[in-house]
C-alpha cells in the first residue's frame, strides 16, 4: 500500500541483442522507457522484448494506492456531546482504530455515552488505513444524568410557628 503516486522501475538486461521496449499492460503497448508512474491502483503484467523481438514471460505486480485519509462520520474535532454518540468510520482498507478515553486506550466501539456520567471524558480517535492515511478526532462526553443535590432550611426552626416562615432552598449540581 502507498499514499503517493508509484514509480514502477524495470530492471531487464539482454546480453545477445540488447532490450528493446517495455510493456506495462502485458504486451498491449510498448515503450522504451523502463518506468512508469501510477497515480492511482493497479494490476499489471510486466513484459520486456529484445531487439530480436524475443519477449519475456510475464511478471504480475499489484500496485495499491489510497490517497485519501479515514472519515469518521458523526463526530466533530474539538466538540463536546452531551447525550449519547454514535460515529461511523467510512474506509475500504481500514488497518486501526485506537479509541482512547482520558489517554488510556479503552475496547473500541462506534456507540459511548450508553452508560451515562460514567462515560464522562475526553476521548480521541485515531483511525489509519492500510496506506498509513490518518484521522484523528478529539472530543468531549459530558453527560448529567444525576439529580442535583439540595438541603432545605425554614427560620423559625421550630415545628410550629405563629409568624411567617422563610423557607431557605440550597442546591448544588456538579455538571449543570
């Protein structure tokens, strides 16, 4: 696999009558150059033809190319969810997925959040194909799902009173 373009390089000696031509498409077209470049995927049959017009037995290569890095749909950089994800990782040659959570590599899957605060944290997504293309997501899950706290206070603390009572509300939430 490779990212960029590949040069194709043909090494042929003939000691009788020289080398004429090379063939990139298994004898359909010749030319004299011994390289050639491929932008994009391929199967070839390689053949090389004497002066005498001797050719030679065919070498098959595979030449795979993606230029194109991972996409991780559902999911944007630097962004902080508040209800569950779920992401999608669009890629043919897919090689990693390296889901983290607050730094420490955790089981990769395409749903978080199902388990509530307790999937509070900052993740990072680092998804690489075959070629060594890179995508990498880093976000934020912040999810309350926890009841704020509150203590209640009356003056006069007495049960019974004969006057106005204030009634006092104190109430704390950590995520909200």
């Amino acid at each position: 696999w490779s990212n960029s373009d590949v040069m194709v390089t043909v090494n042929a000696t003939d000691d009788m009558s020289g080398v004429q031509a090379y063939s990139f498409d298994d004898g359909s077209t010749w030319q004299t150059g011994n390289t050639k470049e491929y932008t994009s995927s391929a199967d070839i049959t390689v053949k090389v033809k004497d002066n005498m017009n001797n050719i030679s037995i065919a070498e098959d290569l595979s030449i795979k190319i993606d230029k194109v890095a991972p996409v991780i749909k559902n999911i944007v950089n630097e962004t902080t969810y508040t209800e569950v994800v779920n992401f999608e990782i669009v890629e043919d040659n897919l090689d990693t997925a390296i889901l983290k959570k607050d730094g420490v590599e955790i089981e990769y899957t395409t749903t978080l959040g199902n388990n509530g605060s307790d999937d509070n944290g900052t993740y990072s997504l680092e998804v690489t194909d075959k070629a060594g293309n890179k995508t990498t997501v880093i976000f934020t899950i912040s999810i309350d799902d926890k009841a704020p706290d509150f203590t209640l206070t009356k003056s006069p603390s007495t049960e019974w009173s004969n006057s106005d009572v204030m009634v006092t509300v104190n109430a704390t939430d950590d995520m909200s």
